[in-house]
C-alpha cells in the first residue's frame, strides 16, 4: 500500500481524508498530483472463470483474493497434481505511474522469493507473462489473513498467548530476512500481510515492497508502506530503510493484536483502558515503535528472546505459582520434621529461634528472586529505565515470592497446632494428611485468589478514573 501523503514535520504517513497529522497536530498539505499516461488504459479485462485452463497447465478452481494490480486465483497445477495460488496482475488496465509501481513489486518478488527457503515464507513456483498480464505461481497456503482473523476475534482482540505465539514467529522469519547476504528488509509488516493456518501457524506474504539493504545507499528510492505501520525512515525525505526499520511495523502489529485498534486510532484516542497488556510487553512495543531508528531494538533476536520471556512469565505463572510453592513447602515441612521431631519436643523453648532462622531464610529467597527477576526486565530493556519503571518492575518482583513465603506461614502456624489434635487422641498420620490436605487448599486459593483480585481491582480503577476524566489523550510513546 502506497499512503497519500506524508507529514513534513514528523514523517507520519497519512490517509487522504486527514487535514492534520494526528501525531504533531500540523497541518497537512494535500498530497501531490499523480502523473497519468497520457494515452487512456485499455479497459479492464473480466477476470479469469472457474475451470478456465491457463497455459494448458494450471486450472483456475476459484478467486481467492484481489489488490490493486490484479486478482489471486486458487488453482490445480495439472503437471504436478498440487494446489497453487496463481497471482495475476493485469498490466493492460494500469496507468503510467501504476505501471511503474506493479513492475517494482513484480520484479522484487520473483527476484526476492526464490532465493529465500524459511517454513514462514510461500515458495514461488514460477512465473510467466502473456500481452496484457503478468503471473507469479506460488504456493497456497489455506487459511486468512491476521487482519481477516482479528475481524472475527472476541471483542476485536486476540489472546496475550496467540499475539506472542505470532511474535515470536514473526521475529524467527524477520530475524532469517534480516540475516541475509545483503539483508532483505520487509518494510511493509501489517495483519494483512500475514496469513494464519492455525492459531499460530502464520506466513509472511506479498513481497512487491521488500528490497535488498545496500550500505552505501544514502536513501530509499521512493516512499513505500501502510500508513500507521511505516516506519518514519521510510518517508521520501528521511533516510535509508535498515533491518531495524521492520521492528517498527512488527511493534505497530502487535499492538493492533492486543488492543484491536489501528496505530492511527491509538495515536489520537489512546490505549483502550480494558486493555490488559503486561506492563513489559508495552514497554518493548513503545521502544520497537521509537522515532529514532538506533533506539530501536538491535535484532530481531532480542525482540524474540524478550516475547518469549514474556510469554513464560505471565502465562506460566500458574505453574511457577505450583512450582515454587512445592519446593518451598517441602523445604519448610522437611525441616519441620528434622527438628520438631527429632530434637524437640512439641512445646519448646527454642521454637522462636526456628521461627527467627525461617525468617531469615524467607528474606534471602525474596532477595535473591528480586534481584533475578530486576535483572532479567533489564536485560530486554535497550533504553535507560525511568524511575516508576524501576519502581514497577520491583514491585512485581516482590510480589510472586511474597505470596509463597505468606503460604508458607500458614502452614508454619497450622503445622505447629497439630500437637493441639493429640488431645482428641486422632492419629498422628490422619492429622498429618488433613493437615496437608486443608493447607494445601487454602494455599492454592491464595495463589489462585490474591493475584485475581488486585489485577480486577486494578482494572476497574483504569476504568473509572477514564469514565470519569476526559478522553485519554495520545499515548505518544507508542506512535511517533
């Protein structure tokens, strides 16, 4: 997609029907004139039937798509018995200028695809030409667009899992382009270009604005890309697009998979208040989406490293709740065991001092698991971190070990009533599984319990402080 024009003062591409940009607030100029070929287009030749054969090889079963060149047809390849997906772009109906931008996209994708082999990339087949079209055979994948996907999704959002599961795929065919000899560079990452078989079995398709990075080259050519989805380098005046260019669109689509909104509608309404994204996946997305290029994230590679870190922490936060808990709470009745039992008697003397040194302990585990935890948020992080970012991330550090070491007090204090239970003469054993078995159920509706209640307290605050203020104002952290 070719935007209408681009703002002189900060770059942002724009639609046709905008007056002013809406991330500077400046004017726009109306966008300049197209040039036309002098001599009118032939007219537009109807599109190919179901069960027409072309090049007595490949028979059209059904139009599966169109854009603004031509048609995407479903077809039978009766050489090889297989499914193809057959690109036409009918060249008798461009214009001049048409014409100029379909034969750059022609000749980038079947210069581009063939060279390329990744398990996220169509493989090109081949590729002919006749009087008035050109064809480009490829493989056909059955599925939709993301975009077609997100139109259909539950309240116009995708799951946090399926937007990371896609992130992290993303980031694994970008990070293969990125890595070539020159580097390709996508420039034009949006849900429509993406098409999903499954959840997260996606392909990266339309390669017509992709194009071969050169170092020497002081600037792009043209000005190609999505409004909303382009990166500022990619507008005529501004510079050169680099690998790093990519990350600005791949920012832009996950936070239209989480949030259900354009950039555009994000940079002047705001991040939807019921939108749920976790503190660190937003901070990622603000410094993928940086102005400056070199801000940017280096590769791919770490974007990938800091979804996947993501991913493990939130949606594997249940199973760390059960995993530490475990471990602990065996630690804590072992020790329990080893000393009441075995040098102790049930009341003892030395009880506060078992308490003092389970104290200590609990401290050190709080300690230590911060400290991970502060090490592994700065890690992704390419910017310096604010003050309130510091304060938040050891605010969530404090809180996974917190909730444990409180459990396990619980238990501290109920395992110590149980020589209470020997006065109702119940059995050591039988009081020992009940014990287990009660604590372990008010443990699991802590864990369980605690995290639910402060994330939904938390939401309907969002939400009443936005009913109650004026609209959000942009979130200019997230679109430049």
């Amino acid at each position: 997609m070719i935007p209408s024009s681009f703002c002189d003062t900060c770059g942002a591409a724009l639609t046709t029907a905008v007056t002013t940009c809406p991330v500077c607030g400046q004017a726009a100029q109306a966008p300049p004139r197209a040039y036309f070929a002098q001599t009118m287009p032939k007219p537009n030749k109807p599109p190919m039937h179901r069960h027409s054969v072309l090049m007595q090889r490949y028979r059209i079963l059904e139009k599966i798509g169109e854009g603004g060149f031509g048609h995407v047809y479903k077809a039978l390849d009766k050489k090889n018995n297989m499914i193809v997906a057959i690109k036409q772009i009918n060249v008798a109906a461009l214009s001049m200028q048409e014409m100029i931008d379909a034969t750059d996209a022609y000749n980038r994708e079947i210069t581009l695809l063939p060279k390329l082999q990744h398990r996220r990339l169509p493989r090109l087949y081949g590729y002919f030409t006749d009087e008035d079209h050109w064809y480009i055979i490829m493989q056909y994948i059955d599925g939709e667009t993301l975009e077609e996907t997100l139109a259909k999704a539950d309240g116009g959002r995708l799951p946090l899992q399926q937007v990371l599961d896609i992130g992290i795929e993303l980031c694994d065919v970008l990070g293969y382009l990125h890595a070539q000899q020159p580097s390709v560079i996508y420039r034009d990452i949006k849900p429509s270009n993406i098409m999903v078989k499954s959840k997260s079995d996606i392909y990266l398709i339309d390669f017509g604005t992709a194009r071969r990075y050169r170092v020497d080259q002081s600037r792009d050519t043209g000005s190609l890309g999505s409004p909303g989805y382009a990166a500022p380098e990619q507008y005529g005046k501004k510079a050169q697009t680099i690998p790093r260019t990519d990350m600005y669109g791949l920012g832009a689509t996950l936070q239209t998979l989480l949030t259900g909104k354009e950039p555009l509608e994000i940079a002047t309404g705001g991040i939807p208040p019921d939108c749920d994204i976790p503190t660190e996946l937003q901070r990622l997305i603000r410094h993928m989406m940086s102005k400056d290029v070199y801000k940017r994230p280096q590769n791919m590679q770490i974007v990938q490293q800091a979804l996947t870190y993501t991913k493990k922490r939130h949606l594997g936060k249940a199973r760390w709740f059960v995993s530490s808990f475990t471990w602990l709470a065996t630690l804590w009745i072992f020790f329990m065991f080893l000393i009441g039992n075995a040098f102790l008697p049930p009341v003892s003397p030395y009880t506060l001092s078992i308490w003092s040194f389970y104290f200590v302990i609990a401290a050190g585990i709080i300690v230590i698991m911060s400290i991970h935890h502060f090490y592994k948020e700065k890690r992704i992080t390419v910017d310096k971190l604010t003050i309130k970012e510091i304060r938040q991330i050891v605010n969530e550090g404090l809180s996974r070990p917190l909730y444990s070491v409180f459990g396990l007090l619980i238990i501290g204090c109920t395992y110590s009533l149980i020589p209470l239970l020997f006065r109702f003469q119940i059995p050591y054993m039988v009081a020992l599984v009940g014990f287990f078995v009660v604590t372990s159920g008010v443990m699991f509706a802590i864990l369980k319990g605690l995290p639910r209640l402060f994330k939904w307290l938390k939401q309907k605050r969002v939400i009443r402080q936005a009913q109650q203020s004026t609209p959000i104002p942009p979130l200019k952290q997230y679109m430049h």
